[in-house]
C-alpha cells in the first residue's frame, strides 16, 4: 500500500498538462501525490487513490479550480512541460524552488 498525503499537502512541481476534460485547453496545476499514494480530496471528505502511472494536481483556488478534485486524478501521459519560472507580472521574475520526483 502507497503512503497517504495528509492534510498538509506538499508541492512536488508545477505541471503544465492537457486539461482531461478539454483537449485544446493547457492548464498549469501543483502535482500534490503521485502513482502508488493516497490523497484526501479538498472536500475533506474522500480520499483517492492515485493508480500507477497518475498523479493528483491542484490549483490555486479550492472551490473553483478545474483541477484532480474536479476530474480525478491525471494521466502523466498528458503532462507535457514542468514549470520552472514565474515571468508575470515581471514584479514577480522569479525561479521556482519546487523540484519533482524523477517518476513525474
């Protein structure tokens, strides 16, 4: 049995992947579990188990993010570029300190 990501949910890197639910849309979300872990959903009320070759994401705003707790957990096969910069606004240049696990 994987590990479960408590209620402090750490960010393992910044995805940029196909949004499941609209092929033409690009969304760019923290990946919280990985393949083999268990989350507890936002709602608090769940938690998912993340199958192989998955990862759960989330985005900034809990009740409004198209994110895992809207469509479940993603297929890594649609993450296609790991944020690395923040470049807007420019008051804000800045590279990003989260570093993902090899697997992701």
């Amino acid at each position: 049995m994987g590990s479960v990501v408590g209620e402090e949910k750490g960010v393992r890197s910044l995805s940029v992947e196909w949004c499941p639910q609209d092929p033409d849309q690009k969304l760019i979300k923290r990946v919280i579990a990985v393949e083999g872990e268990t989350i507890r959903a936002s709602d608090k009320r769940r938690f998912v188990f993340v199958p192989m070759g998955h990862c759960w994401v989330e985005g900034d705003h809990v009740t409004h993010s198209m994110d895992s707790n809207f469509f479940g957990p993603v297929s890594v096969g649609l993450i296609f570029a790991k944020a690395s910069h923040i470049v807007w606004p420019p008051s804000r240049w800045q590279k990003l300190s989260c570093y993902a696990p090899r697997d992701v």
